[in-house]
C-alpha cells in the first residue's frame, strides 16, 4: 500500500527528498519553535511587554507560535497536507469557526465580571 | 468490482455514490471526527480557564514561581525548563510514531514494531514525569496563610525578596488538638489532615521574626506580586483562618483556588489521553508483533492510533502554552 505524500512544507519553499526526511524536517522546525518560545518566557523581553488588544505583546506571540506548531502537527504528522480539501475543510472549520467564538465570548464576559468586581460597590478583599 | 466502480465513479458525480468521496478509509474517518469532539473538550476547559484568569486578572498565580521545580536540582529556580522538557519528550514520542505508520506503508513490520516500542516508552516518561509534577504541585514547597476573605498570604524575607518557608520560622505553642476521627469524636463526623502548624503559631513566629513580610496575591503594574510593609503584614496576617500546605482541591498556597483545581482538572485529562494513548499503543504494539496487520495486508491501525496519539500531544502543545507561558 504505497501513499502518495505531498513533501513540501513553507508553501513549496522546502522539499524533502522523502517522508521520513520530511518527519525529521518538521521536528526539527518544532523544537526551534518551542526553545524560542521557551527563551522568550525565561528572558521576557521588555519590548514584549506592551498590551495590544488587552493582551501582552508577549502573550500574542506565543499563542501565533503555538498555532504555528498546532498547524505543522496537524498538517504532517497527522498528513492533513496528504488528504482531500474536502476533509480537511471539515476537520478544520468546525473548529476554526467554534473555538475563537467560544474563547471570545467568554473573555469578554470575564473581563465585564472584572470590571463589576473592581469598580462596582462590591467589597471583594473582606 | 474494483474496475466497475471506478468506471462508474468518472461517469457520475464525486457524491453521487460508488467511491469514496472523502478518499478516506470508515476507521480514519470516525477517528477524525472524534478527535473534531475531543478538541472542542479540550478548547471548552481551556476557555474556561481563560475566564477565570481574564475574571481575576490581578491576581492569577505566576506559573513561574509555582512550576520552578526541576528533578536532582532541589531549591534552585528553575521555571519551565522541566516542561519544556515534557514537551520535547512528547514531540519525540510523535515522531517516532509518524515514523511508524511511515514504515507500516512499506509494510516492515519489524520496523513498525521498534518505532511503536519508543512511543510507548515516550509516552510512559511523559506521564511519569506529569506524576513527579503533580506531586511537587500537591506536597507544595513553602506553605501559605489563608484569611478569612480566602485571601493567600505567602511570606518572603525583607532582606532577600525570596519565599521562605514557614516551617522555618513558626513558633512552637504545645496543644491537645488532635484530628478529629470518627472513633475518637462524634462517629459521624471527621476531618481532614491537619496542617503541621496551627493559625497561631504561624501569627506568634511572624510576630517574632522582623525579617518577615507578606506577599499578597493581587499583582502590580508589571506583574510582580504586590509584598507588604512590616506595618501593614502584621494587621493582615491578623485575619488568618487557615494555614494551607501545599494543594488540594478546596486550597492550595500559589493562590487563587481556581487555578489549582483547573491545573488538576485540564493536567488532568490530558493525562489520561495520554495513559489510555499508551495503552491502545500497547494493543496495537502487541498486534504488529504477532503479525496481524501483516495477515490483513495492511497496517491502517497504526494509522488510526497514531491519529489519536498525534492529538494529545497537539492538545500538550496548547495546554503549555495557556498553562506554563502565557
């Protein structure tokens, strides 16, 4: 049962010669991204500091660099990259769709709870 | 039969029967979409982490003081380097898995087998590694006061800045209170463990000992934990109610309840994909060895575990960074 495998990752940018070339490639673009995420929480650079959209800058990077990991995970290891655009669209809309409403409607909601704690006429620190 | 379906399925439309639209096997397919279910689980408890944290946004735990531990390096600070750890070992375990359903495509078996036998050995070193984990989480390392508001107080040395332990410095006032059990109270009620130290004892050796300040749990404007003056811990350390050791469900000494009852609860979970991912793994490891794909002529179940077993470390991937990073 030979399986056809796509074996260009960045958008064609990179070809491997075969799977399993393809498999080390990958791991190693993940361990990158995780000690570069693992740097960047020991040092936390000032620069990072800074809120953009309620959130630190610092925060916002790691979140893109783990969706970067999540997408290579998804779309090698598991050869989402392999399978019909039918499959994947409805593997991965679902989700794409649901979890950033369910996120933000719940941050949002956590953060008015915030506000009513902090600047209502409740006593919270008794 | 092969060839008349093929025939058919270029005359008539993709959906229109008589192939596999999808291009995908039933088995992979359900699998796929359990995994679809699975990570909206996940992304609910993760979102609903979120909301408490975003609730109380002064005053979350810093992930960095309370996860510093790591193996045959006792008292040295040393955030996240052990989970970062963890996550490499479950990344490799991942590889030596899409190695495995590699080799089940060129049907070598013997080659499926050995890169079967890393991911369990991974696997099982992940949740060794999340047990040792758990338990420096539950026994705690400096222990903590509550008051009455459920407020956690730690406490550090003025001189240093650092945590210090309480049993270093609480007072020792003798007492009869003992744990109340069924057989030596009323048979109907009891209690749980008490803490080494009572109320007192921790308030008298503050008292005693100027070197001591307490650290509260709101946080400053650049997300350090706001520590007291000597004036002002005195007058708060006089609201205790409960001295708090290490975790639990009901307290823990980092701070916010929440956060240790959704570190237990989302760790958790996660661990027990992974045990029973080890477990399947080990199915499936005995069943390459006896040669059952072999005799089917194909190793599709390796595939399909493998599918499960890539989730959970996608879901480890998010869990570090909500929990450890961010």
């Amino acid at each position: 049962m030979a399986v056809e495998h796509k074996l260009s990752i960045f958008r064609g940018r990179l070809t491997f010669a075969s799977n399993t070339q393809k498999i080390w490639g990958v791991l190693i673009f993940l361990s990158i991204v995780t000690v570069v995420e693992v740097a960047l929480g020991i040092f936390k650079p000032t620069i990072l500091m800074s809120y953009f959209l309620g959130m630190k800058l610092l925060n916002w990077i790691f979140i893109i660099l783990t969706i970067v990991k999540a997408y290579y995970i998804a779309w090698d290891f598991m050869h989402l990259r392999d399978e019909t655009r039918s499959l994947t669209s409805s593997i991965v809309l679902p989700l794409v769709i649901l979890i950033p409403y369910l996120v933000f409607i719940l941050l949002l909601e956590a953060d008015y709870i915030y506000n009513v704690m902090t600047d209502g006429f409740v006593s919270w620190n008794f | 039969m092969d060839a008349t379906l093929t025939n058919q399925s270029e005359n008539e439309k993709i959906w229109g029967g008589g192939n596999k639209p999808l291009n995908s096997s039933y088995g992979k397919m359900m699998m796929w979409f359990f995994i679809v279910s699975d990570a909206l689980t996940f992304s609910g408890f993760l979102a609903a982490y979120g909301f408490s944290r975003f609730k109380f946004i002064d005053s979350w735990p810093i992930a960095d003081e309370v996860f510093n531990h790591f193996p045959f390096l006792h008292g040295v600070d040393a955030p996240m380097y052990y989970v970062a750890l963890m996550t490499f070992i479950l990344i490799f375990s991942s590889v030596t898995m899409v190695l495995a359903v590699d080799a089940g495509h060129h049907m070598k078996k013997n080659k499926v087998a050995f890169y079967m036998l890393l991911t369990i050995v991974g696997g099982a070193i992940f949740l060794g590694s999340q047990a040792w984990e758990w338990k420096n989480f539950i026994n705690g390392q400096y222990g903590a006061v509550e008051t009455r508001g459920g407020q956690i107080l730690q406490f550090v040395s003025a001189d240093t800045g650092k945590r210090v332990n309480i049993t270093s410095f609480a007072a020792s006032i003798p007492t009869d209170r003992e744990q109340h059990q069924g057989r030596n109270g009323i048979w109907y009620a009891s209690e749980s463990t008490l803490p080494t130290y009572s109320v007192e004892e921790i308030k008298k050796g503050f008292i005693n000992n100027n070197d001591l300040l307490v650290k509260t749990q709101q946080l400053d404007e650049n997300g350090h934990k706001i520590v007291l003056s000597r004036e002002e811990s005195i007058s708060k350390i006089a609201q205790s109610v409960y001295v708090v050791e290490g975790a639990n469900l009901i307290r823990n000494e980092y701070g916010n309840r929440l956060f240790a009852n959704f570190f237990f609860f989302i760790t958790g979970f996660h661990g027990f994909h992974v045990l029973s991912g080890v477990l399947i793994n080990l199915i499936v490891f005995f069943n390459v060895v006896i040669g059952t794909y072999e005799k089917r002529g194909h190793y599709e179940m390796v595939e399909k575990v493998g599918l499960y077993w890539h989730f959970v470390d996608l879901v480890w991937v998010f869990v570090f960074t909500f929990f450890y990073l961010v």
